[in-house]
C-alpha cells in the first residue's frame, strides 16, 4: 500500500469514526479539519498522500478549485478522491463528481467495501481491474470452506464469476481444492468448487491491502451460479461509483 489518506473535515462526529475505521482495516490515515490544514500538511508531506477524503458537506465556495489545488501539491499529480461521510443524494453526489470525486464510501458502508474502494484509489491510473477476465467487486457475505473433509468459516472479501477472496485466519494451503457454500447476497445459498492460487497470511510477504485470507480460482463452476455471480459483480461494480 505505502500512501497514506488525508481525511478533510476530521472533526465532525462522522469523519472521526471513519478515520478509526481506516486504521482498523490497516490503513495511514491523516486527519484535517479544513483544506487549508490539508494544504499546509500536503505542501511538507504532499508525496506520502495517495487519496482524500471529502466530506459531501465540505465548505468551499468553488469545490472543484479547492481540490484542484490540493492535487497540485502532490507529485506528479497522483491523488484521487472518494466520497466520505452520510450519503448526500443525487445532487450532492453530482457537486462531488463535478468537483472530481469519483468514488463513494458514504455510509453505511462495510469494511470489505471500505477497503476494496481505498484500493482502487490508491491504484490510480494502474489497469487493475483490465488483467483480471471479469468484472470483480466486494462482498460480505458468510462462506463455509469445506477441504480435505473440514470445515471453516469464513467471509467473502471479494468475488467475481472466475474466482473469490475468502477473508478467513487460517487458509487453505496454494493449490488445494476447496468447495465454498456462499449466501449470495442473503438469497439461496450456491457452491462453487476451485483451487486456492494465493494466500495472505502474517509475515514478511503479507499483502497489507488485503484481509487475512486466500484467493480461490473456481473450476467447473455450474453456468447458473456463473451468471449469478457476473450479475451480483457488475451491478455492485456499478454502485460503487459517485
């Protein structure tokens, strides 16, 4: 990971509690009341700052200029915004978009989502999502791994119709077959049955975007189950943006 966030606005009740939660998921996070607290922090530190908070309630006459001259002070320019606090509707969503904030964490939001958002801001402009052969997003859903005769528990981090990450304390080993029973978003529960192909797990080579857990590539998996998964992936994909 390696950047930190800024969270402007910091002292109203909301923006504290999302600043806690950023450390609870591992995050560096930075907390200023005012731009101008963010300016003077960025102008000293500018090159350790990845992504900004905004408040949809930030007072700036001109919110764009505002964050235009935050980004300035930023190597290279590489700073992205997301979206923080109670949601603001439609027309607060559209002053936040226009002003170049281009992803939501509005509450309520769930750690599993929280994290997966601060990632693709962090990412930048890097093609993540372009090397992977679906469309992947968040999830927080209860799964139950079966391997080798056991069973554990597990939550779903994130999935997709090729593959899921199992936020789980002790992971299946690389390359072994597993069988996950998941509750597709509350509605009947699916299996699907693939190959664990990473871990992460506490130590040197430990992933700190990532939860504790592995990452399975499903094999065989029914066309039905497929499609409910491309399905729950592209509609969720698409509500995670301003």
């Amino acid at each position: 990971m390696g950047r930190d966030i800024l969270v402007l606005g910091a002292n109203a009740p909301e923006m504290q509690l999302l600043h806690a939660r950023l450390g609870r998921v591992g995050y560096r996070a930075i907390p200023a009341k005012t731009p101008d607290h963010a300016h003077s922090f960025l102008r000293v530190a500018g090159a350790r700052v990845g992504a900004v908070v905004v408040p949809a309630d930030l007072p700036a006459l001109n919110l764009r200029a505002a964050l235009e001259a935050l980004r300035a002070l930023v190597p290279g320019g590489a700073l992205a915004f997301l979206g923080g606090g109670p949601d603001p509707g439609p027309e607060g969503r559209r002053r936040l978009r226009d002003a170049g904030v281009v992803l939501p964490i509005f509450d309520p939001v769930d750690l599993h989502t929280l994290r997966f958002q601060l990632n693709r801001a962090l990412a930048g402009d890097r093609p993540l999502r372009g090397r992977r052969r679906t469309v992947r997003a968040p999830a927080d859903w209860r799964a139950v791994v079966r391997a080798h005769g056991r069973e554990k528990e597990g939550r779903i981090y994130t999935v997709s119709a090729s593959g899921a990450f199992v936020a789980i304390q002790q992971p299946s080993l690389v390359r072994s077959l597993v069988t996950l029973r998941l509750s597709l978003s509350g509605r009947t529960a699916v299996t699907a049955s693939g190959r664990v192909v990473m871990t992460n797990v506490p130590g040197n080579l430990q992933k700190q975007n990532l939860p504790y857990g592995m990452g399975v590539r499903f094999e065989d998996l029914s066309e039905s189950v497929a499609v409910s998964l491309l399905v729950y992936a592209q509609e969720r994909f698409r509500a995670l943006a301003m």
